[in-house]
C-alpha cells in the first residue's frame, strides 16, 4: 500500500458575503497517496478548485482536517503555511503568470533562488523540451511553451505535490497533450505526487485515479488499470 501524503476528512468550505452562505465544499473525504497522479473532474463550481486551494495552503477550511503526512494543515499559522507552500507545494494554473521582462531561465531561477534542492533552471527547461529556449522572453513563446515554462519554473524547487488547476484549459488539444506530457514526465521521473484539475473527462485517462466531484462533493472514484499516454488521450 502506497503511503498517505495527503489525508482528507468531512472538509467543509463555506464562503460568505453578507448574510449569503455559498457552501463551496459539503464533508470531503480523500486521501492522496505518494507519487500518484490524480485527476479532478467535475464542471465549475464544483468544488476541484477550492479543495486544491486548501491543500495547497492558499485557502483554508471552514470545518474539518486536512493531514499532509504528519501534520495537520488545518490548524496551521499564516506564517506556517507559507513555509510549507514554500518547501512542498508547486503550483501551475491556467494563466502562466510569467514575468514578461525575464527570460524563461531567468523564470524559473526566480524560485531556485529560494528553495532549498532546487534543480538547475536549465535542467529544469530541459525536462519539459525547452533547452533551446532559455533565453527567450514570454512574448517570443507560444501559449503552450510559456506553460512548460510555468511547470518547469514550479517543479524546479523539487516539490512533493504538485498541484495543477486547469493547466490545458487555455489550450488548443495538440500543445495540450505537450504540457500533460511535460506533467506526466514529472511524476514519473521526479515521483511528484500531482493533483491535476480538469473539466475534461478525455484527461482523465492520463491518472492513476479519478475524482468525481459534483455540487461540492466527491460522488466517485475511478481508478485505471491501465493508464494512457498523453498522445492516446483524444479530445
């Protein structure tokens, strides 16, 4: 049995604007287990995006427990989870939120300059088939290499989780399938436990398991015997 990395129980986010309650998450259970990579599905609004927060440490919850390994994150300081979105959290979303005046080293030095193991940004371009664009700016990129880009400058500090909020949804399907097989390289070759969010359900081929979310909660789980490739994935 894989080892817990994170452990989900009765989550529960409720946001609230005046006296309007807009429940976002109704008792999550769930439990991430060391290297997988695990697929979110479900249409807006229904809760992928706001468990991913929580366990990224970008969000917290309204009642319940979020264990990753050891430690209880929904007790944690400001201060502590800023730390551990530091040492253990990468982060890549649907808008690539590149500094458009550094190159795409320069990018992904930004985050190794304050990591701990960090790879060498170029090692890091060269894991997602950017050695031969380092030097360029992200205007000079197209959509999809500003978004290996965005992986590379989030995998370079060696994270243990990497959490993904719609990374293809800006994408035409053929520079999706070369960012997901950037994603599916560093899981495989970091052992990056990965928590991909999704509206697509082609995509879910890719993962180890699948998560059914709906209207805040998680209606089922798929797991795949057999994974497909990036390029076997038609959508």
């Amino acid at each position: 049995m894989a080892e817990p990395v994170f452990e989900v129980a009765n989550l529960t986010k409720i946001y609230r604007t005046g006296d309007v309650e807009v429940p976002a998450l109704r008792g999550v259970d769930a439990t991430l287990y060391l290297g997988e990579l695990a697929v979110m599905l479900g249409p807006s609004g229904s809760g992928k995006s706001t468990l991913l927060n929580i366990l990224g440490g970008l969000d917290t919850a309204t009642s319940g427990t979020v264990r990753f390994r050891n430690r209880e994150l929904t007790s944690s300081s400001e201060r502590e989870l800023t730390l551990y979105r530091r040492d253990h959290v990468g982060f890549i979303f649907q808008f690539y939120n590149l500094i458009p005046s550094l190159t795409a080293r320069e990018n992904v030095a930004l985050v190794t300059e304050i990591s701990r193991n960090p790879l060498d940004p170029g090692e890091a371009l060269a894991m997602v088939g950017l050695e031969d664009r380092m030097s360029h700016f992200p205007a000079q990129l197209s959509g999809g290499e500003q978004q290996r880009v965005a992986i590379a400058r989030a995998v370079a500090k060696r994270p243990e989780i990497l959490l993904c909020d719609e990374p293809t949804g800006a994408l035409d399907s053929k520079t999706g399938v070369l960012v997901l097989e950037a994603l599916v390289a560093t899981n495989r070759d970091l052992g990056t436990t990965t928590a991909l969010i999704t509206h697509n359900v082609a995509i879910g081929q890719i993962a180890d398991r699948v998560f059914h979310f709906s209207d805040g909660r998680i209606g089922g789980i798929d797991t795949n015997a057999h994974r497909l490739t990036p390029a076997e994935v038609h959508w």
